[in-house]
C-alpha cells in the first residue's frame, strides 16, 4: 500500500494537519480506517487518539483511494471538535 500526500494544511484554530492523501492499493480492497490509522501513525509519530479519519473513498476500477485525515497536535483536542452533525446523531441515538 503506497500512498501520495495530495494537500497538507495546518490549522492553528482547531490545532490540527488536515491532510489529503491518495492511496494505491493494487489487488486488495479499500484499505480499512485502522490500516490507513497504522500507516498514519508510523509516519507522524502520533497517537491513535490524534488521528481523525473523515473518510476513505474508492475511485471505481482503480485501485486507488482518498482520504481526508485530520492529525491533531493534542489528544484532548479531538473530543472539543465536533461537526454540528456529529452532535445531531449523538441526539438522535438516545
């Protein structure tokens, strides 16, 4: 599994790297949120508890994805961000 780092940004407001990153994945599925979590992990030295994966999404007959990551400086900082939309689930589930 190889991977390309398509757009890095640092954030200061939400202290965190937004990163896109292009993964090919030649004869093997999509890879899973904890792969592309291990992957992120050795390459930037974090915690798994930094590591925020948005999504992964497959391109069609290739064998490549996107993912949009978000790798936070701090543990804590992951729990104070939450989408509007994530809190409308956490409502709706109880």
């Amino acid at each position: 599994m190889e991977h390309k780092i398509l757009k890095e940004k640092y954030n200061p407001f939400f202290k965190r790297r937004e990163l896109d990153i292009l993964i090919t994945h030649p004869n093997s599925p999509t890879p899973s949120k904890e792969a592309v979590k291990n992957l992120l992990k050795e390459k930037y030295n974090v915690d798994d508890s930094q590591i925020d994966i948005r999504y992964v999404i497959s391109k069609v007959g290739v064998p490549e994805s996107i993912v949009r990551v978000n790798i936070y400086d701090e543990k804590r900082e992951v729990n104070k961000v939450e989408t509007q939309s994530d809190k409308n689930r956490q409502e709706s589930k109880q």
